[in-house]
C-alpha cells in the first residue's frame, strides 16, 4: 500500500484499494452505459487482466443484447429520476449455464452543476445461493406433494376410492360449523346429506363370493361418482353403506338428486359369469336444521334410511 508524503491513506488509495480488492464486481459507466472503470473481479469475469481491456465497451459486449437492453434501460431510469435501484436480482446466461446477480446501481451526479453523467454500480455473483435455493424449493415441494399424498391415503377407502368414514365425519362436523355460522345471515341456507346401503348385500356375498361383494362395492362408489355435483362429496360410510354431503341444497332438492341416483343404480348392472346381477340401494335424506352434535344429524338421516330398508327397500325417504 501506498501513502502520501504525511504517511496518510488518500482518497484515491481508498478507491483502488476497493477497486483492486473487492469480491464484488464494481463498475462505472458513463451516460452511454459504457464502462469508465472497473474492479478487477470485474475485469476476470470476463476474462480480461486489465481493467483498461474494458473501458469504452458496453453490457452489449459482454451479454445476450436481451439483457443489455435491459440494464440500458434501468440506468437511463436511474439517470432521468436521479433514484438507486437496490437489491434487484438479474440471471444471464453465460458459456451455456445460468448466472444470477444481486445489483445495486447509483446515479453518479457531478456536485458542482447537479447533473447526472452516468451511473456506477455493485453486483455480487449468488448463482451457488439460488441452486441451493431452487434445490430447497424442489425438496421441500416434494415433501408437500409426498405429504399430500399421504393425507390423501389416509382419508381414502382402499376397495372404492371414495373418502373413507373418518374423513366422512370429519367433514360433516365442519360443515355443520359452517352453516351454522351462514345461517345467521341467511336461515334459508342449508346442506343435506344422503345415506344409502346396498340391498341384500349379505346374499350376493354368500351367491358369488366375496371378489365379487367388492365389485359391487366399486361398481355402486363409481355410479355415485358419475351422478353427483362437482361440489358434492361421496363418502363409503362403512361396509356396503355409503354417504353424500350434498353442498348448499335443500330437503327438496335432496330428495330429487337421491331418487334420480336411486334409478341410476337400479338400472345398471354387473355381469358375473355370464349371468346379469341388479343392484338396489335404499337411501334416507336429510338436511341440517341447526342440529347441534354430529351425532343427533346423522341419527336423523339414518332413521330415514331404516324406513327406507323397512318398507321393502329400493326406495327414498325424507
């Protein structure tokens, strides 16, 4: 290091100590955005070893014209208002790979007239910082995908697809607390749930075996599938009954969209060792009308669905 005649550090030295030392690039550039001087991390990042190869060039030397235009653009900004941009994050690519740098840019204003003359600027390379971050992101976006599809298992039945009974009563309860919130406002505004259970189930079971109990059990999950809302949600309750939460609808209309599923089922059928088996369901229907526990709500629906079984099955009661 050098000192002036009083062993004192000048301005000048401070400035080239910066200038030689810094590992971040620092550039000034004119009002044509070409380069007046440059540090030398500058310097070797584009291979050169003298700072004097780089002056008089211009970002349109060195990077992609899409990314000069750019930075053109943002020092004439910065030369028309006289404001900083501080802490933009700029990528480039260079020899193939993506580059990315943190920027600060200055006006460089002469103090004596005011002007701006040009701009001057700092950059440090954090390409290493945003593979690291983009590596985290993926990881971490894996694991919500990885948990999501592990919710998603254990809220779903194995044999139909259908969201299992936990998930069932868990959904219930808090539909129940948000209509109960909505009917404050609006005491017209309900829900109603469906239960349904497949006739004679025991004695398909006992004719043709149990592979093919669970046939039946698939075949009715996807015929409710295919004949409910998008914003209707179906539920295997447990064993060969199953439920709906119908969103948003009333008894009345509950009781069309049951029995129109009621006939769907009736009038499909499976075939099994050339010999055509007819599914019946007998369903119970009821809406919330402020009950205040899952269980008094659900007691309602299946006492309707016990009727329904008790009056010679394949029918709808509400």
């Amino acid at each position: 290091m050098d000192f002036d005649q009083n062993n004192e550090i000048t301005e000048a030295m401070f400035f080239d100590i910066i200038m030689e030392n810094s590992q971040d690039t620092i550039y000034f550039k004119d009002k044509d955005s070409r380069f007046i001087a440059n540090s030398m991390t500058h310097v070797q990042q584009f291979g050169f070893t003298d700072p004097a190869e780089m002056i008089g060039k211009s970002d349109f030397d060195f990077f992609p014209e899409e990314f000069a235009k750019a930075a053109r653009q943002d020092e004439l900004e910065i030369m028309r208002t006289g404001k900083p941009i501080l802490g933009k994050i700029e990528s480039v690519f260079s020899n193939g790979e993506k580059q990315w740098f943190l920027v600060c840019k200055y006006p460089i204003v002469d103090k004596r007239t005011g002007e701006t003359i040009g701009i001057w600027g700092i950059s440090r390379d954090i390409t290493e910082m945003k593979r690291i971050q983009e590596e985290l992101d993926k990881t971490v976006s894996m694991l919500a995908d990885a948990n999501e599809r592990l919710q998603r298992a254990s809220d779903i039945d194995g044999l139909s697809d259908l969201f299992n009974q936990k998930c069932f009563l868990n959904n219930l309860s808090k539909e129940m607390e948000y209509y109960e919130e909505k009917q404050a406002d609006d005491p017209y505004l309900t829900f109603s749930v469906i239960l349904l259970d497949i006739d004679g189930f025991k004695l398909i079971n006992d004719r043709y075996g149990h592979p093919m109990g669970d046939r039946v059990i698939r075949f009715v999950a996807d015929l409710l599938r295919e004949n409910t809302r998008d914003e209707d949600e179906c539920y295997r309750y447990g064993g060969d009954e199953f439920a709906v939460i119908l969103r948003n609808t009333d008894i009345a209309t509950a009781y069309i969209m049951a029995e129109r599923l009621r006939k769907r089922i009736e009038t499909s059928q499976l075939c099994c060792n050339d010999e055509l088996i007819r599914c019946t369901v007998s369903i119970g229907v009821g809406n919330y009308e402020g009950e205040t526990t899952l269980e008094e709500l659900l007691e309602k629906v299946d006492n309707k669905l016990y009727v329904s079984k008790k009056h010679g099955k394949n029918q709808v009661n509400f």
